[in-house]
C-alpha cells in the first residue's frame, strides 16, 4: 500500500503561513514528519496560498527537496503550475490529476510523457461525476487508453473512482469499492488504484472512524495507494493491519514496527 502524504496544501492554514511567509521550516517539518510516519510519496498543493501559484510551486517543491528525496506529487488544476512543479522536481512525480475531459486529458498526457512522470486520473469528465460504475469505469480505461498511446507504461498510471462524501449520498462508497475493483481489470499489468481518502468523512462527525474504516474496506477491494494523513496513527495501523490479515506481508508479533522499517 503507497501513502500520498496530504498535508503539504495550501489549504491548511500553517502551510498557507509558510507559503505567504516564505518560511521555509513550515514547510521542511510537515515534510519530514510525513516522510517519517510512513508516506511514500508527498502531494504538493499550492491552493489558494498565493497569487502566483505557479512560483510558489517552484518554491514548493525546492524547499520539500532540500530535506527529503521522497517522490513528490504536484497537485493543481492548473497546468501551467503542474509544468513548474515537474520542472523543479529532482525525482520522477506524479502529476494529480486529470479527469476523462479531452483536452485536459491531452495537456496532461503531453506532460506526463514530457517529464517521465507518473499520471493520476480521476474518473469523471466535463460532464461531471457519473452516478453510476459502469460510466466511472468507461472513463477510466479512456484515460487508461488516452495515457498508453501516448506510450506511458500501465505502471505509471494511476486511477482514481471519485470518493465522495458518504454523509450526501450513502450509496457511492460501494459504488467507488465496486469501480476499484473494475479499474484493475482493465488491462494487464492493470493500472494503479488511488483515492483521495478524506472526502468520505465530509460532513461527518467522527471523520477520523470513517477514514479508517473506509479505508480498511477500500484495501480488501484492491486499493494500491491512497492520499491520506500518515499522522493518523490510528488510520496507519488499522491500514497495516488490513495489509497483514490479506497476507500481504509476513506476520510477526511486532508486525506494526516492522512494516514502518520496511517502508
């Protein structure tokens, strides 16, 4: 299972601060911190921190590499930002994301295979997030397609089912189980599954319970990676567990400790 570290987006307010600010030491401690909980990869958001998000990106992604050589997923709606965080990066990224819409999906493919980088698709298009599997997976094997003519390897894509908030409609979290399941078996070697875990717990009074338990569930329906907090100790071991008991990994009494030194 590959932890997405979520926390570097300018959405939160301290790294907003470090953003504004130019404070570096914001930025390096959440950095090292994701790292050290167990985060494989770290996604770097700009959001709505700076007018000029696309040096702030630049900015972001040297101030993350100055301490850590972890791969960086550069997250924005914007391509422009996208081709600054990728130019920047020292190792290979993933770009997050592109959804099914033609020409968003062309731009981002251009990237993808400009920079050798990894590509997260999300599964809707301009016409929205489809209500039902059958359409999540049609759009996913068009960016699954669109990707691998391009000549992007089937391990470099990555295929996201859109989580949405379980609290507004009860019936997409089997929905987006059921299209994890029918993502990985669009091709051979099949595409890499990922979600944005905590849009689920929207609006939920215990998020934390919500995110673990969704998450325990998403694994044992073929999840590969999931963009989530790794300080969430709970949400770690309760995703360890789940890898143990699906035998992903060999037991051993103090399996929690050795899976982290493995990481």
């Amino acid at each position: 299972m590959i932890v997405i570290g979520e926390r570097i987006n300018g959405m939160f307010k301290m790294v907003r601060k470090g953003i504004q600010e130019k404070d570096k030491k914001i930025i390096q401690d959440i950095a090292k911190k994701q790292v050290e909980a167990g985060a494989r990869i770290l996604d770097v958001n700009v959001g709505p921190a700076a007018a000029d998000d696309v040096a702030a990106m630049q900015w972001l992604v040297e101030t993350i590499q100055e301490v850590t050589d972890t791969p960086l997923s550069i997250d924005s709606a914007k391509p422009p930002v996208i081709e600054a965080g990728l130019k920047a990066c020292k190792k290979k990224a993933l770009i997050n994301s592109t959804t099914g819409e033609q020409a968003k999906l062309e731009t981002l493919v251009g990237l993808a295979k400009k920079y050798n980088a990894g590509l997260l698709g999300l599964c809707m298009d301009e016409k929205g997030i489809p209500d039902n599997i059958q359409a999540r997976v049609e759009i996913g094997l068009r960016i699954l397609a669109c990707a691998m003519e391009a000549g992007i390897p089937t391990d470099d894509i990555h295929l996201d089912p859109v989580v949405l908030p379980v609290k507004f409609g009860q019936a997409q979290t089997p929905m987006m189980f059921q299209t994890i399941r029918e993502l990985k078996t669009l091709s051979d070697p099949a595409p890499k599954t990922v979600v944005g875990l905590s849009n689920v717990s929207q609006g939920c009074l215990d998020r934390p319970m919500v995110n673990r338990i969704a998450l325990v569930m998403a694994i044992a329906n073929g999840l590969d990676e999931a963009i989530v907090d790794p300080m969430d100790k709970d949400l770690m071991n309760s995703m360890i567990t789940a890898e143990l008991l699906l035998n992903k990994f060999i037991y051993c009494d103090s399996y929690l400790t050795a899976y982290m030194k493995a990481l």
